[in-house]
C-alpha cells in the first residue's frame, strides 16, 4: 500500500512539474486575463471586485506559469522573452483599467488584441524560429 501511494505521488509529481502542464496553465491563464479582462470593460460596477481578484489571480499564474516554462526548457533568457513581459504587463494593467476608462473601451480592447497578436508572434518568431 504505501508502495503505490509513493508511486502515485511520484506520477503526480512528474505531471505538475512537467512543461505541458506548465504550458496549460499559461494558456488557460492567458484565456482567463483575456476574458476577463473584456469583460471588465462591460461589466456592472459591483462586479469589479470578483473581475480585479480573478484578473489578479490569473495574471500571477500566467506570470508563475511562464517562467515555470522558462526554467523546464531551459531557453535562458532570449529577447522574445522580454517582449512577452512588456505584452503581460499590458494586459495586465489594462485590465484594472476597464473600470475607470469605459468611454475608451474600443481603443484599449484594440491594444489588447495587438498585445496578445504580438507576444504569440514573438514566441514563434523568437522560439521556433529555423
């Protein structure tokens, strides 16, 4: 019994610290921050509270999760690294923004889309490049 609950924990180990699960996580948390991040620009004032917590926590995660990835591969700290930050750092501001700044939702879900465009660029200009 303690043979297998070992080797169980062993098995869970290797997923959690594996880079696919390190991947998933990054994506699922850049599907959140975006999501909420639009949803911040429509969303009731009583609701900012739930949206800045959930935008907060997945913008913490994406950020965990990708330097998580940077250490599992082993790439070092290339330049395409540094554009995603800046790219994270503005969606991540512009999410506690869409309260305050309604009348310019358009132009600031503009910048999130160019934002987002540019780091998912980056990375298969910058990492998969040949």
């Amino acid at each position: 019994m303690t043979l297998a609950v070992a080797g169980l924990l062993r098995s869970l180990d290797a997923f959690f610290m594996s880079p696919a699960f390190y991947s998933i996580l990054h994506v699922f948390s850049l599907l959140v921050l975006t999501g909420f991040t639009f949803y911040a620009f429509a969303a009731p004032a009583e609701c900012r509270k739930k949206v800045m917590i959930i935008t907060g926590i997945a913008s913490l995660l994406m950020f965990i999760s990708g330097f998580g990835l940077i250490t599992k591969l082993q790439t070092g700290f290339p330049t395409w690294i540094i554009v995603k930050l800046v790219c994270w750092l503005g969606v991540s501001a512009l999410a506690g923004i869409g309260f305050r700044k309604r009348d310019k939702a358009g132009l600031f879900m503009a910048i999130i889309l160019a934002l987002i465009f540019t780091a998912v660029v980056t990375v298969y200009r910058g990492r998969f490049a040949v």
